[in-house]
C-alpha cells in the first residue's frame, strides 16, 4: 500500500511539474504579447491630424526612426516632458492630455513606443531605450527647451522606459503612474521565474540610484498591477511621493487638473517650475 501511495504520488508530482513547465514554457513565448499587445508590424505614416504648433518628431534609430509628437509650451527657453504611454494606448490618444501641464510652462514630447501605430520596429527592453534616448537627445537640442529640466512622466509599461531612461540621461526629475515596481516582480506576482523575463526593466533599482525627486501615483484597487508595486518603488528611494488614487489601473483621472496641480507643485518643489508658474 505504501509503495502504491508512493507511486500515485510521484505521478501526480511529473504532471504538475510537467502543467508548471507548460506554464513557463508559454508564458516565455507570448510575453511580448502581453506587454505589448498593439505592436502589430504593420509599418505606416502617422495617420492623426496635427494642429499647430504640435508636430510630428521622427529621430533615426538603429532599425529605422522613432516617432512622437512635440507639443510646444507658451515660453522658451523651457522645462520640458517625455512622456511614455501604456500598452493599450498609441500617442495621438493623448494629443489633448497636457494641455494643463503645459498651460503651467512645460513643451511636451509624446513619445511612441516601437511597433505602435506603424512605428518602425518592436518593442523590447533594447529597442525602446534606443526610442526613449534617441527622444531625449532631439528634445534636449531644441532652443525652445532647457536641457537641464527635462522631466520623465510614464503611465502603466510606459513607466519603465521612463525610469530606464534616468540610468542613460540626466532627468530632473520622474513621475510614474500606475507602474511596475520591475518586470521580474510581474513575473512573480504569476507564480513563474524572473529568468523567464526577456525585458528586464527594474524601475525599483533605477529610482534608488536616482538623485532626483520622483512622484509616484497609484491606484488602491489596482488588480493588474497591484499597489505592492507603487510601496516597492516608494521605499526605493526617500526623494519618492507617494500618492495613492482611489482608482483601478485604467479608470484614474491621470489628465485632468487635479494632475495639473500635483504635478505642478511637485516640480516647483523640485525647481523644475518656478514659483511664477500658473
């Protein structure tokens, strides 16, 4: 009867090793799927309308250009922001979001991510900082900006890029929305290895060795990137602000005033706005 017992065991044991490495082996293949679901290789012009002054931005990477969208703020020379969006969204989504921040001084530069509404190549950890520093380069050579307060702001995936990019530039300062605290605690949170993470962002290690200020905003019900994310990131470092939003992931009012005036006060605390801002 033991032996038996031992026997049945062990079988049950091979199949649910077998079920976890089923799991892993899938969650490997389609990854980028999930993280990056409009990347669709599909290569075409920019299809939205502009209107002035906001204009197209396409400065040339490895596997072709990058694209965004540049929205100038009222004065010159001007602190300035990159912005990075989720992976549901595409940046002429988000043609009309800043309209208050730059209303408080800021140009603005939309920034999309590869392989998104016909964006030359594909998303992956290498290809979007190449996107997120090929941004920062034209944006830092523009007369209308101040290279020394250029700011970056990511929302949901768009938070990595944007915290990536303070290990390769000098930013002034963060702001990051509904984030992750890292691509291996994502794969955690699924019960699978951070091994199997092909995009190794770790927003977390990039905030602690950040010397600027970064404000944090996060949803309390947050059920695709729970808020043990956003405290994660908060104790990274103690310049963060941590503001937590009685909100989901996708139903935060991010764009409105009330960011406006966070936002705004944070970067005044942090110089990048002057005290005669509006």
């Amino acid at each position: 009867m033991k032996r038996r017992w031992s026997a049945r065991a062990g079988r049950v044991l091979l199949l649910a090793a077998l079920a976890y490495a089923g799991y892993c082996a899938f969650f490997y293949t389609v990854q980028r799927q999930l993280l990056f679901p409009l990347a669709d290789g599909v290569r075409h012009p920019f299809r939205a309308e502009l209107r002035a002054p906001a204009r197209l931005v396409e400065p040339a990477v490895s596997f072709g250009r990058a694209r965004g969208v540049f929205l100038p703020g009222p004065a010159a020379p001007a602190p300035a922001l990159l912005f990075f969006h989720g992976n549901g969204e595409t940046v002429d989504e988000h043609l009309q979001s800043f309209d208050a921040l730059r209303a408080l001084g800021l140009h603005v530069l939309l920034v999309e991510l590869p392989g998104y509404a016909g964006a030359d190549g594909q998303p992956g950890f290498q290809s979007l900082v190449e996107v997120s520093t090929a941004a920062y380069d034209w944006l830092a050579q523009q007369p209308l900006v101040d290279r020394a307060r250029i700011v970056a702001l990511g929302r949901s995936i768009g938070g990595a890029p944007a915290a990536e990019l303070s290990r390769h530039r000098p930013l002034a300062a963060l702001v990051l929305l509904s984030t992750f605290a890292s691509t291996a605690d994502l794969a955690n949170d699924h019960y699978l290895p951070s091994w199997l993470v092909r995009d190794p962002f770790d927003s977390a290690a990039r905030i602690a060795a950040f010397p600027q200020g970064v404000l944090l905003m996060h949803g309390d019900h947050d059920t695709l990137i729970p808020p043990a994310h956003a405290r994660k990131l908060a104790a990274a470092s103690p310049r963060t602000q941590l503001h937590r939003e009685a909100c989901g992931h996708n139903d935060c009012a991010y764009f409105d005033r009330d960011l406006a005036r966070l936002v705004g006060d944070f970067l005044r605390a942090q110089r990048v706005l002057t005290a005669a801002s509006p």
